[in-house]
C-alpha cells in the first residue's frame, strides 16, 4: 500500500493536478466572492446556494431558447441578481432575519428550479461557452485551455480587491458593514450601499452558477449545485473575508480532491468522502480561532434602522 | 389584549392568512406554467387525507402522520434553539448522526431483548444528535463561532461521514451500498398490520411537544433559555450563565433531532441508506418558523407539512404537476410568517385596489 502511495505520488502529474483543482475552484470561488460583497456591507448571505442555482438553471434554459451561450449567460446571471434584490428586500426593507431570509431563497430556488425543469422539460443540450484554446493562450502553463469563466474568475478577484480596498464604493461599503451608523454621519446611505453590493454579491453567484450548465456539462439536473454555493461560504470565511486568500482556500479544498481523483485514476481509491470534508473542517477550525481570530464585519447580520 | 385573542390576531391568524396566501402564490405559478391548481390542489388534498389504504397501500392519512413525525421532533429541536436566538441549521446533519449511531446499535449489538435494545438504540440516536450539535454550542459558547456557519458546516460532514460509513466499514455484503438490518429487537413497531406503516414514533413525537411545553412553560430552565433568547445582555445581568445555557440548548435541540433520526431508521427503513429523508432538517426550519414557538401549533405546521410531503406523490401523478412545487409553497410559507410586512403589504395593495372597485359595483 505504502508503495503503491509514493509510486503514484511519483507518476502524478502535478500542473494538471494543480489546473484541475483551479477549474473546480471556479465556483467555489465566484460564491466567495458574491458572499464577500454581501457580507462586507454587513448582510449575511447563505442564499449564494440557491441563487447558483436558479442561475444555472436560467443560464441553461435561455442559452437553449436563445441557442446563444453569451444570452443565456447574461440572462443566468440577470436571474440570480433578481433572487439577490429578494434577499435585499427581505432582510433590508423588511428587517427579517438574514439567515431566514437566506433559508427561504435556498427552499425556493430548489422548489422552483426543479418545477420549471420538469414542466418546461429539457432534453437538448445548451451551447457551450468556450475555453480558452486560442493560439499562443493555449499553452499557457495552467491557464491555457481553461474554461472562459475560470479567467472571468480570476479577474474577479483582481477587480473586487480593488474595488474593495482601492475605491469610494469599497470604503463605504466596508464602512457600512463595520460602523454603519458613523457611516451614515458622515452621509452614506447605508442600506442604498447594502442592496447594491447584494446585487453585486447576486451577480457573483450567477456567474458561478453559469460555470455548471455552460462549462461542466450542457444539461440542468435538480440541485446540480450540491452544496457548492456553501463551500464558497466555506472559502469566504476561511480566506477571511477576502479575495484572493478565498481562492487560495478554495484550492486548498479543490487540490486534495483532485489528487483523490488522481489516486483513484491509478487504482489507489482513498477515502473520497472523508476528503471531501476538508472544507468544512477546516472552516470549523477556522472560526474556532484555532489558527488565527477570524474578523467578520463587526456589523454583520444586524440590520440598519436609521 | 386577552391572551386568547393575542394567539389568535398575534400568531395564529398571521400564520394561517400566510399559508393560504403560500397556495395561493404558487396556483399562479402553476397558472403561469401552463398546470391546474385545482387539479393539483385537489390531488394533494386526496393523496394527504382521503385516500383509504388497499391491500397493498396503506391509507393515506396514516401516511401524513408518518411523514408528520419527523418534521414534528425536528420542529421542535429548531424552535427551542430559536427561544434562546440560536439558529440550529444543522438539524439534517444531526438527524444523520442520530440514525448512523441508532442503526449501529441496532445491527451491531445482538441477544438483548427487545425492552433493553429497542431504548438502547434509541438512546444512541439521541446523544449522537446532542453530541454533533454540541460542537456548535461548544464553539458558540466558548469561541462565539456562529452557530448558523458551524452548523451548516457539521451537516455536510455528517452526510460524508454516513456516506462513508455506509460503503466502507459499515456496509452489507450486498449489492446496494447500505448496511445490514437492524435485529428484530431494535426495531420501532408499527400501530397497524402492513401495509400501514404507522408506528410508534408518532406517540415519540406527540411526547416530545409535551416536554418542550413543560420545558419552556413550566421549568427554570425554560425561562433561562427565554431570556436568553429575548435579550442575553439583560440575562447576563440577572446573573444567568448565557454560554451555559447557549450550551444545552444546542445540546437538547440536537438530542431531539438526533432522535427524529433515531425514529426514522428504527421505524421505517429498519437499516441505514446511503442518502434518506434528504432535506427534512431544512424543511423542519420552516415548520418550527410557522409553529411560532407554541408546542401546537408546532404540530399543526409538521402535520401540514407532513401532508405536503406525502399527498406531493399522488399529486404528481395523478395531476401531473411536478412535485417540486411543494418547496415553492413551503418558501411562500416561511416568507409571510418571517416578514409579516410582505404579505400585509402585497394584501393591502390588492385590497386597495379591490375594494374601491368593488364598492362601485355594489352601488351600481
């Protein structure tokens, strides 16, 4: 056994390995990033699930009607914007408990996704999006021949570290998550900043979403997001809040998988469930300070009534 | 405001206006999509409530007590979370550790008789619920992490861990990935010869609201939990342990959904799958939201769920409207009862809009 471990460890090819786990991060982090615009400006969300969701449904449905990827995309990501403004509506106009709030989104998407899905049907296969197989990007050590979106990602996380530590919008929102009623003071409209940046967070999870049925594979299967819109929150909190160590915890669940794969490629199985686990684990020990503090937005989950 | 009428203007009303207008949302869904509402109400109606057994069937109500047990004690386990501002996500996961341990005793464990074995299984779901929540009660109370995050967390690694147990150390030798039947002496008997599958967990479930009723209504540590939950800084300055108390609620919240497991195994599948009941956890956050704290009218919503779930077949059978719809209804549901402000406002506006046009007809 053991030498069969070290044989494959030796015959793995670790850049595929590395692309492969930089693929499957692809949602995981488009979540992370969607919860931390949501979560800087101070509204939790755990509804990132279902608005993948309903994204990827949508994202599959219109790209079909449309016979168009580049409609189906924008009309994907449109929908988990409109779940998003909900989110807004129920937990900032009406002040109801953001996790609720986000219980119910969750419930609905998986409702109402799985019933269009089986009254509209669905038998054909949307378009693809395509990879980034041009000449000359394609032999790019890890990036080349990557899905579109896996690059729409990582310009993501540059834009949103800008966007959160370099502009006005980033200072007010983190205001708005840290100290709303000083933010407030000094002329912010607290809750105006809390939608948007929820849509923002809406449109994250619709790219995300998009990643399952215009990338993965062409079709739509009730709750196809298994639990990936979670482990994006898994990511957020254990990149504490920010974008780029997000993605670096996002590969640090994505690696272990695809060398699980890998192993159970050359006969070696491992004990994929208990790998699968790594996320949450390591999310727990996380907030259990364990490592080091973990500093939500001080603001977070408390709605602001001026 | 007498307390009569506060039940009835203050939560009992709101909570049945919101599920007629849940039905309602979701026949204009239906509408829309091209289905019958009346068809598929109808169908539901009959497949929860009215249709007798067969030799073969069991009858139909019986059913919606049977799928009614779980989200009863589930329901239960959330709402005394929420009495002390805990928000237990994780009672899916602790009704999977509960099973995993309920089952293990049930097949590992040979030659008691039924009057040890039967509790003892039983037992082992139970602390297996309140150890896995208390993971997140311990970290609550010591580290302040989140219980919402922990708990979400906990559930997907109790579904890895079932998963596992069931195709590695635990599994049968054959085919499908489950383990082996639980000895004779471990199961829950039913009330009624097959096909009905009314079994005793019911009078579990009934049991489990009369102790939270006591608990909360007439125990100290029922007020301590309530005021906890009402405002833990004035708690704290009446000289009550909160992170204690944050402590055993989750505990006992998790004791009763590692229970709800316990009765699901123990009763009906007699083994452990690899997948079962995926979502009953989640949907139970809905019952207790609906129930509102009060032991009845708790058992009202898992008895309106229970009937959702189980005339939901029959339904799409019969009116071939996709079961799906269910968890349409059920987020209609939680919305109105959560923001009462939504459904007054969509209402007002409708009638703002009837009555003027209403009242000119009349005067026509």
């Amino acid at each position: 056994m053991i030498e069969s471990i070290t044989e494959v460890l030796v015959r793995i090819d670790y850049l595929f390995l590395l692309a492969t786990a930089l693929r499957a991060s692809t949602p995981i982090v488009f979540a992370a990033l969607g919860g931390i615009f949501s979560e800087r400006s101070g509204v939790i969300n755990i509804a990132l699930e279902g608005m993948m969701l309903t994204s990827a449904y949508v994202c599959y449905k219109a790209a079909v009607i449309f016979n168009s990827p580049w409609l189906g995309l924008a009309t994907g990501v449109l929908s988990a914007m409109v779940l998003a403004l909900l989110h807004g509506v129920i937990s900032i106009r009406y002040r109801t408990n953001q996790v609720v709030s986000g219980t119910v989104l969750n419930i609905f998407a998986a409702g109402i996704t799985g019933f269009l899905f089986r009254v509209l049907g669905a038998q054909e296969s949307a378009p693809y999006l395509p990879n980034m197989n041009m000449p000359l990007v394609r032999d790019l050590p890890l990036l080349g021949n990557q899905p579109l979106l896996t690059w729409v990602m990582l310009l993501m996380i540059a834009l949103t570290t800008f966007v959160l530590f370099r502009t006005r919008w980033g200072l007010r929102t983190r205001a708005v998550g840290e100290l709303p009623r000083a933010a407030d003071t000094a002329g912010v409209a607290v809750n105006r900043v809390r939608y948007v940046n929820v849509m923002i967070g809406g449109m994250m999870a619709g790219l995300g979403g998009a990643f399952f049925t215009l990338h993965t594979v062409s079709s739509f299967t009730p709750l196809m997001t298994s639990g990936q819109g979670f482990i994006g929150l898994a990511a957020m909190i254990f990149g504490n809040w920010t974008p780029l160590p997000a993605l670096l915890a996002a590969m640090l669940f994505t690696v272990p998988q695809a060398l699980a794969g890998q192993f159970q490629m050359f006969g070696v199985p491992l004990p994929y469930q208990l790998i699968s686990t790594l996320p949450y684990v390591l999310t727990i020990i996380t907030l259990a300070g364990v490592v080091r503090r973990s500093t939500p937005p001080a603001a977070l989950g408390v709605p602001y009534v001026k | 405001m007498s307390a009569r009428r506060l039940f009835w203007f203050g939560s009992a009303a709101p909570a049945i206006a919101s599920v007629l207008l849940a039905l309602l949302l979701a026949g204009l869904v239906m509408v829309i999509t091209g289905s019958d509402p009346i068809a598929a109400y109808s169908a539901l109606v009959q497949g929860a409530f009215l249709r007798p057994g067969t030799a073969t069937r069991p009858t139909a109500f019986f059913e919606t007590l049977v799928s009614a047990t779980p989200y009863l004690i589930l329901a239960l386990g959330i709402s005394l979370g929420f009495a002390a501002g805990l928000f237990n996500i994780g009672a899916e996961g602790q009704l999977y550790m509960g099973a995993l341990a309920s089952v293990s005793v049930g097949f590992l464990v040979k030659g008691l008789p039924w009057f040890i074995h039967l509790p003892l299984a039983l037992a082992a779901g139970v602390v297996a619920g309140m150890l896995w929540a208390s993971i997140a009660g311990w970290l609550k109370a010591t580290r302040e992490a989140p219980e919402v995050v922990t708990t979400i967390m906990l559930n997907y690694i109790a579904y890895a861990v079932v998963n596992y147990m069931v195709n590695g150390p635990l599994r049968h030798t054959g085919t499908a990935p489950r383990t082996p039947d639980i000895e004779p002496s471990a199961v829950l008997p039913t009330l009624l010869p097959p096909p009905e599958r009314l079994h005793w967990g019911l009078f579990l479930a009934i049991a489990a609201a009369v102790g939270y009723y006591f608990l909360m209504n007439r125990s100290t540590l029922g007020l301590r939990i309530r005021l906890v939950g009402e405002n833990r800084h004035a708690a704290r300055y009446a000289g009550i342990n909160v992170n204690q108390t944050y402590l055993i609620t989750m505990a006992l919240s998790g004791a009763l959904c590692g229970l709800a497991g316990a009765v699901e195994v123990l009763a009906l599948y007699r083994y452990l799958p690899t997948e079962f009941t995926v979502g009953y956890g989640f949907d139970s956050i809905a019952v207790a939201l609906l129930g509102q704290g009060n032991p009845v009218g708790i058992a009202l919503a898992a008895l309106l769920f229970g009937a959702m779930a189980n005339g939901a077949g029959y339904m799409q059978f019969s009116a071939g409207v996709s079961n799906y719809i269910i968890a349409v209804v059920q987020a209609f549901i939680i919305v109105f009862v959560a923001a009462p402000g939504i459904a007054r406002d969509l209402l007002v506006s409708w009638w703002a809009r009837w009555l003027p046009r209403r009242a000119k007809e009349g005067e026509a």
